[in-house]
C-alpha cells in the first residue's frame, strides 16, 4: 500500500454514519474510496451540494461538478444550494468533518495550508472557513516533505486558522492536537515510535502504549 | 417591460472600468455569450468580483487573457496561471478573501447589512488592517459588504419577467450576485413563458433583474 | 368617494410600471384596486411571495396566504421565499414602494405607526425594515383621529424609524417631507389650503400653487 | 439513520423550560401536529421564538392558550389577544424583535456568524441596550444570533433522509430556524422515498434534519 492509500484509509475510519464530510482536493478526496461497508457518509461539495459522487461516464452535466470543475454525479437525496448556503453549513457548524491537505501543522495544532509566501499564490479558497466551521478538522499529509518535517514548533507559513485541528494522519502517524501539546496516538504498520519522533520538528506526548494503525 | 435586449447591447451598456461581479465557480454557471462579448468588446480596466479566475479560456479565465481587468477580488486563482502572473508582475491587482466571506460580503450588499461578523480569518494574514468586533467574549472580523456596478447572471432558465431559476452547482453565487449589484443582466439557456416556472423554483425574482440577453436567432 | 377610497386612489398613482411595492394592513390594501390601467406592478407579502393577488373563491390553498394569514392567489410568474430572503429584499433597497399606515407623521418626516404606550403592543412586524429599507416610504392615513392632528411637530409616540418618510396621503392633503420642512403639495377635492392648514399641529410649507388632487 | 420518530415519541424529547424556534406565520407554516402534542403533554415554562402569536386556537396560538410559554420572542403579537393580556398581566415575558431582524438573527446562529448589522431599529426604542457599530460612517445595530434547543419545521415533503421541501408562504422561518437548533424535528405533509425530491428543490438538506414525525397509521 503506498502511502497516499495508507493516509486515505486511516481518514476514511475516522467518518461515522450519516456524517456531512467535505474533502479538500488533492490526497482527501482518495478517502471516499475508503469508507467502511455500512456507512452512510454524505458529501459536501463547497460549490454547493450535498450528496456528491463520482462521474458517470456519458452522463456528465455540465451544470453538476465538484470544486475543481469536475464532473460529477448526485445520488439519490442530493441536494443542491448557493455559495452562502454551502458555507452557512461550514461556518454554523453542521460539517461533521473537514478533510484538508496540509504544508505545516505546528505544536499548538494550528495547520498552515495555504500560500507559501514569495511563491505561487492560489488563494485560501474555502480552506480558512473549513477550518474554522468545522466541528472536526482532519489533516490528511505527508509527515515529511524534502527532508523536512511538516509538523513543526510553530507554523512559518501563514495559518490557515488559529483553531485547533482535531487529528492529523500522516504516512508515519496518527497524531491529536490537545491542549497539552501534540500527543503520538497511532504509527504506521512497521514504523518505529522512535521514526516518528526523529521525523517530527516538535516535541510529542507519548503515552505508554502507541499502538498500530488498525487498517 | 422591456427586458430582453441583445447581446451587443447589453455588454456596451457596461462601460470600461466597471465593477463587475460574474456568478460561476471554475467557469461552471458562468453565463459564457457574455463573457465572449465582454472580450470581443474588449473592455478594460474592470473589477471582477467572482469566486476565483477558472482556467485559461474557461469562463472568466477568457477575460484574464484578455487583460480585461485592472483589479480582481476572489477566493481563488490557483488553477489559472496567468492570473498568478499578472498579480505578481503587478498587471492586475488581486485581492484574496475566503470564500465563505466573499459570498456573505455580496450578500450583506444586497440584503441591506452593514457588514459581516465572522470567525473566519480571525488571527491570521486576512485579519489585517480590519475592525474585529467582540460579541459574547468571542472576536469577530468585521467585513465590508461587496456590490457592483454589473451582476452578470447565467441562469438554467428565465421567463419574460425576468425570473430566474438555477441548476445544480451552476447556481453556486448567481442568486446573491443577483441581489448586490446597479444592474443585472442575466443569461439565460432557456426562456420561458411567464408562469412555466413554478414560483417556489424561482430562486431570483424577476424585480431584481434589468436585462435578460435575448436569444440568437438561428439561421437555415 | 369616501375618504379611505381617496386616499387609495391618491397613492395608487405614484406605482409606476414594473414597481415592486409592498401594502401594509389596512387601508393600504385598497390601494391595490386603483392601479392606474396599463401599469404592471408587483406585489410583495413579506412572509414570502411576489405577485400575490386576491384568493380565488373555490381555490384556496392553506399554504398561500398574506401576512395576516389571509388566503391569497399567486399571478403567473409569481415567487416564493424565506423570510431572510423576504426582507433582504426589502433592507437591501430592491423594494420601490411601501404604504404604510401612521399614527403620527413629524416635521422631520419621522413616522410613528407600531405602538401607543399603554396600550395594547401589537408588535413592530415588519414596518421598522419597512420604512428603513424600501426606495420609496409613502404613508396613507387620516389627517386628523379624534379631533387631534396626525401631522405634529415631533411625534409623541416611538418611532418606527428615523428615516425620512418620503410622502404623506391623507384625506385633505399630499405633503412632502423635505430637508426644509413639510411640504404641501396638493390638497384634497374641495379642500382649501387654510383648512388643511387649521387641521396641521405644525407648520407646513406652502407653495404659490397648491393644486387639487388629479384623481 | 433512524430518523423516522413517533410523534408522542418526538415531543416526549423536549423538557419544559427548553427554547423552541417554531416555523410558521400567521400559523401558516407551523407543524399542527407537534403542536397539538406539545399541549396534549402539558409543556411548561418554554420559549418561544417564532415570527406571530398567531390567533387564539391557531398554530402557536394553541400554545399560548394553554400557557405553555415562559417567554416569547416574536415580531408580532397583535393578532393574538391572549399573547398580550399575558404580557400586560406579568405571566409571559415578551421580546418584540422586528421581523427582518428576527430573520437575521436566527440565520446568524445557523450560518455561524458574530451578529447582525442592522440599520432597522436605529434610533429608536429597539436600539435600547444594545451595542451600535459604525461602518463607513453609517450606524447599524448590532444584534445577536438567536438559537435554540429545539426547532419545530413543517414542510410540504419529507423524504427518509431528511430532506425538505417547503411551498409558497409557509416556507417563511422553517429554513432559517432548521440551521439554527440543536436538535430539529420536521413534520411533513408528505413523506417520499430518497429521490424523489430533486436536488434544487431540497431547501433543508437532510444533515440538518434529526427526526422526522411519521405519519398516523390509517385504519378501516
């Protein structure tokens, strides 16, 4: 399993039945592959849908796309609303769960996602409202990119929010943000407690028993 | 009533270095003859307000390669190159607002609010140079409302009145653009009797709306 | 003509082709009947719908009434909305015309119709977005109640906004509120300015020419 | 998803002294029979927030007959002449909130947003009390999201998810107010299997919805 798959699948276990879940483009959406049998999860699609899912070939709607501009289709019980909708079910806090790439999350458990600076500017696009609306905040990442760690003391990127994410699940971990500082839960099948925390720019709590991801 | 006009008419009523906000997320539900007669009319200096620049050639990405704008507010330019290099050869300005933000800004324009208190942004790089007002010990940003001179509107279906109707994730801002602008002019693909669209359907009541483009006419 | 149907016919000449206005209770209703003919005006009830008209004996339908919970019929091209919605368009200026019933109209122009202290306190509804938010504010009432003028220097009762109203139709008179004063600007059939004059609790301006109503 | 709850069952949930957003104008739009339950079981000591009082022996107005209410927050009372006398007599708290205001205040709570910024209210006895905010030089009222424990919604179908659909007038609060509660219970007229409702036509999506009042079985 690469690591892209292994990061996506262990999202995927965190989304409960009957929960409203966004995506982030990118790694994120590969966790709707991976969602356990007899869960009902219901996408959002912040260009205004709920009930999102894959293409079908020869029925694409120009009218019916996700985020990106792509085609996608609606399952039955979808429904479809505007831009101040889409992001009042954001910020009001009727999003279960927000899935997001990252480029920093720092030991205070703020996540850096959006611009680096002197580089290309995307723009924060729905990032800094799912962050800040979510009831819980997933980052989905790569625990190290070219050799540096993306978990770090403190964010030197811009930050996305100062809210607290409430999980990131890299190729190596899986580590909760608390109020304490950022506490190793889980590592990955074959990876070292020790790995981990040479991989990590910060200081980790690490309790007596870290078990494996359960995949 | 005279709401229906063509298409070369609606557009030269739009003067250059207009405010302008176009409905559309990634080019999807943006109204695409008026977008090609803005660039065949080659306007200049405009302010876009929309969502973000789609890709080249796409939507609103046609005006970006057009250079048809001195200034652009939106939540994303990450997949239009050419946006990101006249921001950064200082071409056209860019000023980056999240995207729920943008579309209650429009909103509060439209709907009479002095202004929109949200937790998003609140600490980071969006917070400057803004009022934050405190509400029940939690901080809020105060962001401006957002109008325009021109809304630009592309609907699934219109009647003669002008009422509107909206498909899927085409509809995404239309409605509040609708609201939040001097004069809207709206594109339609279908027009419809007046009374073929059921009023719990019409999502911008035809009071809002100046012009509808009119149909072309179809030869052979 | 009785007084009410006057004061009706009055206002129902300043609806223009293509108006959205919005009639509050009472004798504001009436003047839906005088429309002048060739004109198409759009009615709004706030608790939804634009292009309300009057119910259809035999066709009622309990979903589909006026504000005060009244059967209504809705005209081809009719639309229904939230009530978020309903009063953005009337805060957000979309609204060309409210008549509203007064109490007190003052030298300032300020209306008084939502409460009599010590009285019963029917409640504000709608009249404060009402007279903050449409184009134009017109009100339509009697001239004088129980031997006292409705027209005074300051209003004694609350206000129901400190907008300026921006015409007054009553049974004797059209007047103008301007930043100058109070404007006479038509006195009714039969009238004379000094009667309209001795039945004002403030002082009106009064032009060279004052003409009759053209009804 | 076990949303399908008996209506006996539904109402049993709420305890007296909770806050209930209840839909509806004038009655209209107002779920009749959560509210003939709420009676049945004796309900105490709850506010209210909805738009009206209504009229004795209609849709709230039942409530107040039988002095269900601590506390009422509502832009109208003036039709329901049981409202006021409990007002005047010192048994009901009244808060009079004009009507946009009111449906600004509960979208604020459900769209997670600081307040509103009003300019309805300003100098008079509405602005009592609370905080103004100046905004480019204009005043606005700033006035506080309103939520609640429970929100009683009435649509025109249902379908198992959850999914909503209103008609014309009694659409009114319903939307707003199943954003802006903990838990929200609907009342359809009619409920449809998943699909059947088409996506533009949903106004409430399911995710808001936690418990849907099933329909009385019919029997002969």
């Amino acid at each position: 399993m690469d690591e892209k798959t292994l990061i996506a699948k262990r999202v995927a276990l965190e989304l409960a039945d009957g929960n409203l879940v966004n995506l982030g483009i990118g790694l994120p959406t590969l966790v709707a592959r991976y969602i356990p049998a007899g869960r009902h999860v219901f996408f959002q699609s912040e260009n205004g849908i709920i009930g999102m899912s894959g293409p079908i070939a020869g029925a694409e709607n120009p009218d019916l796309t996700d985020a990106g501009g792509n085609p996608i289709s609606a399952l039955p019980g979808a429904a479809a609303f505007d831009s101040a909708m889409s992001f009042g079910l954001i910020r009001g806090g009727h999003l279960d769960i927000t899935v997001l790439g990252g480029l920093q999350v720092d030991e205070e458990g703020r996540l850096a996602n959006w611009m680096v600076p002197g580089k290309m500017v995307p723009g924060m696009g729905g990032a800094m409202d799912l962050v800040s609306g979510a009831k819980r905040v997933i980052v989905a990442m790569q625990h190290v990119a070219k050799g540096e760690s993306k978990i770090v003391k403190r964010c030197t990127l811009p930050l996305t929010s100062v809210r607290r994410v409430d999980l990131v699940v890299t190729d190596l971990a899986v580590i909760e943000p608390t109020d304490k500082g950022l506490v190793l839960k889980e590592t990955a099948p074959g990876v070292t407690v020790e790995q981990v925390l040479a991989s990590t720019a910060c200081e980790l709590i690490v309790p007596a028993d870290v078990p494996a991801m359960a995949l | 009533m005279k709401k229906l006009i063509a298409l070369a008419d609606a557009v030269a009523l739009i003067p250059d270095g207009a405010v302008l906000m176009v409905g559309g997320f990634m080019g999807v539900g943006t109204p695409p003859r008026l977008i090609d007669e803005l660039v065949r009319q080659g306007k200049r200096d405009l302010t876009l307000i929309c969502n973000d620049t789609a890709l080249p050639g796409k939507g609103v990405g046609k005006l970006i390669g057009a250079k048809a704008f001195r200034r652009v507010i939106a939540s994303h330019i990450g997949l239009n190159p050419e946006t990101q290099r006249q921001m950064i050869a200082g071409e056209t300005e860019v000023e980056l607002v999240p995207q729920g933000t943008l579309a209650e800004r429009v909103r509060a324009a439209g709907f009479g609010l002095g202004g929109v208190l949200t937790p998003t942004g609140v600490g980071t790089v969006v917070e400057e140079g803004k009022q934050t007002v405190e509400v029940d010990g939690k901080v809020f940003l105060l962001e401006k409302p957002l109008k325009a001179d021109f809304a630009l509107i592309n609907a699934k279906r219109a009647d003669y009145y002008g009422n509107l109707e909206y498909a899927l994730t085409a509809r995404n801002f239309n409605p509040l653009m609708a609201m939040a602008a001097e004069t809207v002019i709206a594109e339609a693909e279908d027009i419809v009797p007046v009374g073929v669209i059921p009023p719990d359907a019409v999502a911008t009541p035809n009071v809002l709306v100046d012009y509808i483009v009119a149909k072309e006419r179809r030869h052979g």
